[in-house]
C-alpha cells in the first residue's frame, strides 16, 4: 500500500485539503496528515475544523477519511517521514502558504513540513504545493522557482470551470483530480475535458 503525506498549512482553501482527504481515502492508499498551527487556524475558520495538537486529534475531517489517517505533530521531527529511510512515496501541502513554500526553498528542515518536503525532493519522491496566494511577489515568485527546479509540482489552487461546478465542492473535486493525477492515481472525474 503506498503512503501519501498530506500536509495542511496556513493558506486559505481547507477545502481542497478535504476533498484531497475523501478521494485519496476511496484509493489504496496508507493516508498521513500533518497540520501547521496556522493551517488550524485556517481550517477552523473555513471549515470548523478543530486540532488538538496534545491528542493529535482532528474534528471535522471528512467522514470518508476518519479512521484512515495518521496525524503527525508538525514540530515532531522525529517522526518516521522526517527521515530519508521512512520517506513517502508522495507528500502534497494542501493548501500550501507562501511561508511553507519559502521555508522548503530554504531548505530549513525546521519543522515536519519543511523537513518531509525535503526528504521528498532529495529522494525524488514526488512533491505537490497546492499554492493559493494573490499577487505574487517576487520573493514568491523566486522560492517558487527554487522549488520547481528542485522537482516540486507547483499547483495554484486554480480549478477549471469549464464543466460548470455545480458545489465548491465540485470544483474542488475536479482539482482534486489533477493533484492525484500527479502522485500515479488516474480517478475517473465529469471534470475532466473530453473534446
Ligand atoms: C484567514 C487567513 C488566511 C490566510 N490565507 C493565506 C493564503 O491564502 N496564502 C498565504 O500564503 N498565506 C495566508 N495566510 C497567512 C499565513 O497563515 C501565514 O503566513 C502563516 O505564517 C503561515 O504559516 P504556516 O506556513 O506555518 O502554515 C492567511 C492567514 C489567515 C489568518
């Protein structure tokens, strides 16, 4: 069973995280989260998401993933995905800040986030920022690069409309889609363009 660490930091766009969550849940996949304090705060505000950071307990991740999922602490750098030799086989940071993509460009390793993400390029392993920042700046702009010539997928958060969404939910899902297309997992969507 292959291993996807989802990692949710303090952007805007929980939602993305969920429905990553649901559909990464339905395929045979062993599920890992780890949740920055900022990404909580985030989360409880879009989407009344509340972490625990003493249990490692998370309220209001979607049904379909309760049960599946291992929650890490982000300051836990002794956690197995902060080594080489325990590395995923793919992490996603979703939605991922502007201060995560600049601290894995730095390659800080300071925290579970920056470090797992550096594991994963260092192991070729692959790596997905679900950015969602607007404008940009150059600062961004450059970590950004940093990280795509380092092998990053970059992915601002920018779902398709053509297939008239219907939910955000659906919209999230037809985005959902293309980041799972970028681990090996190929889901079968109505958002996806057939001519
Ligand atoms: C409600 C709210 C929304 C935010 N949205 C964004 C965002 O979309 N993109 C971003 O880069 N930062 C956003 N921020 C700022 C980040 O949360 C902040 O830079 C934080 O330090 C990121 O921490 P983290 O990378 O450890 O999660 C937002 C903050 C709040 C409170």
């Amino acid at each position: 069973m292959k291993e996807l660490l989802i990692a949710v930091t303090g952007a805007s766009g929980t939602i993305y995280a969920e429905r990553l969550l649901r559909a990464a849940a339905a395929q045979d996949f062993r599920l890992a989260l780890v949740i920055t304090p900022e990404g909580a705060r985030v989360a409880a505000q879009e989407r009344g998401w509340a972490v625990d950071f003493d249990s490692l307990q998370v309220n209001g991740l979607p049904r379909e993933a309760e049960g599946k999922v291992m929650h890490f602490h982000p300051e836990d750098l002794s956690a197995r995905y902060a080594s080489g030799s325990s590395v995923p086989d793919a992490m996603v940071v979703i939605p991922c800040s502007m201060g995560a993509a600049g601290r894995i460009a730095a390659g800080l390793g300071n925290d579970l986030v920056s470090r797992a993400a550096e594991v994963c390029l260092k192991e070729r392993r692959p790596l997905v920022l679900v950015t969602r920042e607007s404008p940009l700046s150059i600062i961004d702009l450059r970590n950004l690069t940093t990280l795509a010539e380092a092998g990053a997928v970059i992915m601002p958060a920018a779902p398709p409309f053509y297939e008239k969404p219907k939910s955000l939910e659906d919209l999230a899902d037809y985005f959902v889609a293309r980041i799972l297309d970028q681990v090996g997992i190929h889901i079968e969507h109505p958002g996806r363009w057939g001519g």
